[in-house]
C-alpha cells in the first residue's frame, strides 16, 4: 500500500470523519486504501464502508473485509452505489439510508504520477495520456493537438493559473503544425522557449495540472460529487474533504459554507442560513512538521471538514 501511496493527514481526516463505530462510510477516492484500512479499524462489526475508484491499477489494492465493498466508478456517482450497496445487503429501505460521514482525497496518487506511461509527470518520457480511467474520455494528448489556440489558453489560464497562458497555447498551436505532439517528452521540447530559469518544474507543474483536471473533468466531477454528498450523508453525518490546490479548494470551501459552489449564502425568511452544512474547522488543517519531511507530496494539503445539519 505504501508503495502505490501514501495516505495524506491520514490520523486527521479519520478522526473527523468518524462520529459512530457503528455506521456507513464512504471513501470516495480509494487509491492505494490507505484512508480505508485506518477507517475499517475504528469501526465495529455491524460497519459499512463502500469505497470508490475509477482507475482499475487501484483495484490491486482491494481490501478482503466483509465489511467493506470497492466500486470501479468516479465518485460523482456515490449516491447511486451507496442505495444500491444498501439494496444488496437487504435493506428494504435502502433509497432511505444514509451515510454517517464521506471521505475523498482529491489528490493524484503516488503510482499514477511515478507510473510513466500513464503521462501524468513531466519527469518521464511518456506517451500523453493522464486518464484516471484508461477505458474512456480523451486524452492529454487530443487536448494537446485539437483544441484550439483559444481553448487552450482558456485551460492553462483557468486550471494552471499560468501567466500570459496565450503565449503557451500559441508555441503548442505552432508546434503541431510541424508534427504531433505525443509525448511528454514533446511537449516538455515544446515549451522550452517559456520555461523561467530555476523554476523549470513549477511551471511545468502548472501546466501538467490544468491538462489533468480538463482531461478528467475534475472540477466539474466535483461540483456533481459535492452536490451528491448532500443528499447521501444523514443529519450528523460528516464531510471530510482533502484538497490539494486553490480551485478545487475554493470550490470545497464554498461549498461547505453556502451549499453552492459559487459560495453564496441564501437565507430563508426569517434570514436564517439555508447552507445544510455546518463548517467545524474554519482553517484549514494542513500536514504536521514530521509528516512533511516524510511525505513531500503532503506540503499543499489542506483538509476541510463539515457537518450536515439539515435537509435540504
């Protein structure tokens, strides 16, 4: 498990999400399981954990509890697993169950960014791909050859954050006029011209990231995942979330706060807060001294925890 990943705030976001030993859990972004094993030993016999991956390699790691159920699926679809998982252990009343808490841990795992050939790392000559499901969607590199300039720009403004992105698209545009782009390799050639002396990888970074979150639909995922923990978690129930950059966690914290990811608060007549959550942390919790020199993966986590406390 460790060498496929390593879990993230791990005592942290367990001891949050937990409020009965007796309960449903979800863990909506299984990876190398290291959340679900900490989970499943904090809970008793009669406990239910269901969790959830989209990427086949994470099914290496499947955990033989009878407890405990892993669905090949994007987490977006929780709500509908969750009933279904409930149908099948014979709960007439499953559409009516609830969960006690959700997990999701929004980050890359460590084997998709040292698995080469997935093409989710700069660092390895790799074709492009940086699907989390290999069964389905484009790729990296159709994003990389056909989108237009425009379009490209627009990704690497809004999901890298990058300065003068239209300088980028623009040398990728004219690069492929030439030839494909195919590779990691290629594109990291491609952007040569752009790279700022010493900070190299942290642009790199940036643009690797907004070509994964387009390719995987990420924000949007999230968005249909936020709204479903909503109507899958019962009253009481907690939402612990791990994000890992600024606009997957402002659309967290928004969320959290308001009940929408634009962050805001609709109130009722009587001017009262119609968001169903109630935020229990205000800061962010972020990796310890120790956790970060044993896991540099940890150094932009930061994890959010909230409370459901009405229907909606």
């Amino acid at each position: 498990m460790s060498e496929y990943h390593t879990p993230v705030l791990l005592d942290e976001s367990v001891s949050a999400l937990i409020t009965s030993n007796k309960g449903i859990y979800l863990d909506a972004t299984f990876g190398g399981g290291g959340h679900s094993r900490e989970i499943l030993k904090r809970l008793d016999k009669n406990a239910r954990l269901i969790a959830f991956d989209q990427d086949l390699d994470a099914f290496k790691n499947n955990i033989d509890d009878k407890r405990f159920s892993l669905i090949h699926s994007n987490f977006r679809f929780i709500e509908n697993f969750l009933n279904y998982e409930m149908y099948k252990d014979g709960r007439k009343n499953a559409l009516d169950i609830k969960a006690n808490g959700i997990l999701a841990d929004l980050g890359v795992s460590s084997h998709q960014f040292d698995t080469a050939q997935r093409g989710f790392s700069f660092r390895y000559d790799a074709k492009l791909d940086m699907r989390m499901n290999q069964a389905e969607g484009i790729s990296a590199e159709d994003i990389i050859n056909d989108y237009d300039e425009e379009n490209l720009k627009n990704i690497f403004k809004l999901y890298g954050e990058i300065d003068k992105a239209h300088k980028l698209a623009f040398l990728i545009v004219k690069e492929r006029e030439r030839k494909r782009i195919t590779t990691t390799g290629d594109l990291n050639n491609t952007l040569k011209p752009l790279l700022p002396k010493l900070m190299e990888h942290k642009y790199l970074a940036k643009v690797y990231q907004a070509l994964r979150i387009e390719v995987n639909q990420e924000m949007k995922v999230l968005e249909r995942f936020l709204e479903a923990t909503v109507r899958s978690l019962d009253i009481g129930g907690r939402l612990v979330i791990i994000t890992y950059h600024s606009l997957e966690d402002r659309m967290v914290k928004n969320f959290i706060k308001s009940g929408n990811i634009r962050g805001e608060i609709e109130k009722d007549f009587y001017g009262n807060n119609l968001s169903p959550f109630k935020i229990i942390n205000k800061k962010a919790i972020t990796a310890s001294e120790n956790e970060l020199q044993d896991n540099t993966r940890s150094r932009s986590a930061k994890l959010r925890i909230a409370e459901k406390i009405k229907e909606t």
